[in-house]
C-alpha cells in the first residue's frame, strides 16, 4: 500500500464514505449497544503532525462518533501514540483541522481524559492516588469521595481503597489507573496500549472495565497491538501505516471483508517493513 491509498472506508455521519470496496453502512453503536444515528463527538480532516524531522501523521481524516470503540492497529512507529495524543489535544496538528463536537443539541464540549501506556502512580493509598488526581482537576473537595467511590466499583478495587497502589499486582495498578481517568467523568477515554504490560487474565480484567464503558456513555479510542483484543473490544477499527490512515472501517467490516493486501499481511504479521 502506498501513501496514495485512499481510505477504505469512513463511517459515521460527518464521513463522507470514499469511494470503496467495502464502504457502506453506516452507523455508530450507540451508548449501551444499540444501534443509533452516529453522531459525531471529534473529528480530524488532513490533519498533519510533525515531531522533531518526523512526519508522524499526515493526511489524516477520522470521525469518533458517540458510543464507538475506535480501536487503533498498525506496526511499531505508525503513529497510534501521536494520532491519540493529537485526538485528545496535546498535540495541535501542523496542517488540517481537528474539531470537537459540542454533545447532543446542547453546547457542552465533550471531556476527555487519557490513560497512558505506562501510568504513574504515586506511592499512596488507592483512595488517595484518586483524590489527589481529582484535587490537581479542580474537582470540587465536597465531590470527591463519591466520584472516586464511582470509580472504583467500575473497575472492581473498592475492597483494595486502602491499599498502598504500588503494591497492587500489574493488574490491579492498570485498573487504578482507569478509574483516575474514569474519575474525571470523561465523555470520550483514550488509552494507549492499556494492557501492554499485563498477562492475559489482567488483560482481561482490564478488557471487561472497557468493554462496559458504553453503558456509562463513555466513547473509547484505544491503541493495541493486541489483534485478538481488537477483535474483542473494537467496534470500530483504524489501520494505521507510516503516518497515514489507510483503513478505518467497522470492526465487522475490518475483520470479515477482503483487507487490502498490507493490511492482510499486518494481521497475519508478516508486515514485509518489519
Ligand atoms: N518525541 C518525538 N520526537 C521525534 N519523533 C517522535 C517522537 N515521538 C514519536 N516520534 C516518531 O513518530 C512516529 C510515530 O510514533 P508513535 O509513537 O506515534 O508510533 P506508535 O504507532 O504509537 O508506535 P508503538 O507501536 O511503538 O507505540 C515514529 O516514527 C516515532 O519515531
Ligand atoms: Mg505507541
């Protein structure tokens, strides 16, 4: 695939679908499942980031509509750590345009927060790593407990509250680490690589959290090199090559049709730039 390849497919309202093979049906998963109107909450036209002589993004077109699991595959180097970063506004694009949907017909611009692929925790109880976190957001104190409570039982560590966090398994850490995103009452969550470091039943632990996170109306964009994960989670994939987004379809379309030839070999990981 070279970088003329168009995109295979964009989905959701503000898209407008390239012309494809495999372009078509539309919708969002709505919030808690069902299929709704996809209504977009960010979205990114020719947008173009460079790092130091890097261009680490370029040409980038992408929508996240409410209630997506956008999950961000491609090789070492392709720019799923950048195209998060520049998502969640950390990053300003070079060139192109990055627009944030404000929510339903109100004016409310959605929140965001980030967990990334190795968090920091400070050597404090679970609770307090929570309310520090809430403190630094500006959270009112009178909001607090119940907002960290809030997260905890979403991610299963309300018996461990009391706990020293650094001494939690890998596991348990990555869940912390989500419910301090999650504390933050996000409408959109990026994670970057969250269970890179984890076996596979901590990586599960961690799968079956996010995998609920739409039944709260939290949209999901997450990078993995994890196919088996994407497969999982991903309503929603984006296939990213040297910068660009060549693929970005539903995951049934992503996994079930006919991939392009490098995204073919990118699944059965035989990438021939390895
Ligand atoms: N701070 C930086 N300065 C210069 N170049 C950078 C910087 N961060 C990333 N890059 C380069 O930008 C490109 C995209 O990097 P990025 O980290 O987004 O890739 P990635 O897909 O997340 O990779 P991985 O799977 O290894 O996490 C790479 O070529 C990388 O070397
Ligand atoms: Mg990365």
């Amino acid at each position: 695939m070279n970088a003329s390849t168009p995109t295979l497919a964009l989905l959701g309202a503000a898209g407008a679908a390239t012309a494809s093979p495999v372009a078509s049906a539309p919708t969002g998963v709505g919030v808690g499942g069902t299929a709704a109107a996809a209504e977009p909450l960010l979205s990114l036209r020719g947008a173009q980031v460079r790092l130091g002589s890097t261009l680490a993004l370029t040409g980038v077109d992408l929508t996240v509509c409410r209630g997506q699991r956008l999950v961000l595959i491609g090789s070492n180097g392709s720019g799923k750590t950048t195209l998060l970063r520049l998502l969640h506004g950390l990053l300003t694009p070079d060139a192109g345009a990055r627009t944030l949907h404000p929510l339903g017909a109100g004016s409310r611009v959605p929140r965001m927060a980030m967990l990334f692929q190795r968090p920091f925790l400070l050597q404090l109880s679970v609770r307090r790593n929570l309310h520090l976190a809430l403190w630094l957001a500006r959270v009112p104190a009178a909001e607090r407990a119940t907002r960290a409570d809030e997260a905890l039982e979403r991610v299963g560590l309300q018996a461990q509250a009391g706990q020293l966090a650094t001494a939690l398994s890998g596991g348990q850490q990555q869940r912390l680490a989500l419910a301090r995103a999650l504390a933050l009452r996000p409408d959109i969550l990026f994670l970057d690589e969250p269970t890179a470091s984890l076996d596979p039943g901590a990586s599960r632990e961690v799968e079956a959290v996010v995998e609920r996170l739409g039944e709260a109306g939290i949209t999901v964009v997450m990078s993995t090199h994890n196919l088996g994960q994407a497969r999982r989670l991903a309503t929603h994939v984006a296939y990213l090559e040297a910068g660009r987004v060549p693929v970005h379809a539903s995951a049934e379309r992503f996994f079930n049709a006919a991939p392009p030839p490098a995204v073919h070999a990118f699944l059965r990981g035989e990438n021939p730039w390895l």
